[in-house]
C-alpha cells in the first residue's frame, strides 16, 4: 500500500511539472523567500500575470 501511494505522489508531482501546474508554487516560494515583504498573488492574480506576459512577448510561444 505505502509503495501505491508512493507511486501516486511522483506521477500527480510529474503531471504537476509536465502542465507547469507548479508554476505558481514555486512563484510564491520565490516571492516568499526573495521578497518577503511583497504581496504575495493569489493562484487567480498568479495565472492572469502570466498569461499577460505571454501574450506581450512574442517570442514565448503560441497560444
């Protein structure tokens, strides 16, 4: 049973990276660590920052 449940985490925690799902984790332990008095973004606030930036660069793909 524990190697099933082990087995779980590292597929969701490799679908998570795969999706770049992460993304918004690690921006918020960046901004928590590097910056900790900023405001840190709700996963909402997170995800319209990002496609914003997206969408003003060219070069970062298409959507």
């Amino acid at each position: 049973m524990r190697s099933l449940r082990r087995a779980f985490r590292a597929v969701r925690r490799y679908v998570r990276e795969l999706t770049d799902e992460s993304a918004c984790d690690r921006y918020v332990a960046h901004v928590r660590t590097d910056h900790p008095r900023a405001p840190v973004p709700t996963r909402k606030a997170f995800e319209r920052m990002r496609t914003d930036r997206q969408e003003g660069d060219p070069r970062r793909g298409f959507r």
